[in-house]
C-alpha cells in the first residue's frame, strides 16, 4: 500500500514515525483528537478488510472452485 492510499491521518501518524526514527527519539506523543482519529481511521481500514476477505471467500463459494496463483520468478542472462 502506498501513502497515496492511506487516510490523512495515517499519513501524519506515519510522518510522525518518520521523524521520530530520523531523529533518534524513543518516544511518540499523539494528542487525544490525533489518537482518535488514528483510531477511527484504523478501524476502518481493518472493517474494509474484513469485508473483502468475506467478498472474496463468497465469490470463491458462489464459483464453487480453487483459487489458483501461478508466481514466475523470469530467469537469468
């Protein structure tokens, strides 16, 4: 997942991470209204998840066959 996907408050959280590793500090504070809104923000993004896994488990029933991946790794030269 790239940022350019993410909420506008995973993106500061993430900003936020950035700058505490760049800096070397130990410790990360959120305000209550950031926490929250990180909070609801990761929520959702678990709940849309967990409606795809479901979306994806019926169409797999509804088909009534395997999901087959095929991974080519390409070769060398």
């Amino acid at each position: 997942m790239t940022t350019a996907n993410l909420s506008l408050h995973l993106k500061n959280f993430n900003e936020k991470v950035k700058v505490m590793n760049q800096s070397g500090k130990q410790n990360l504070t959120l305000s209550v209204q950031e926490a929250r809104s990180l909070h609801a923000d990761i929520f959702d993004l678990l709940n849309h998840c967990a409606q795809l896994s479901k979306q994806t488990a019926s169409i797999a029933k509804e088909q009534n066959s395997v999901i087959q991946i095929a991974v080519d790794g390409g070769g060398f030269k």
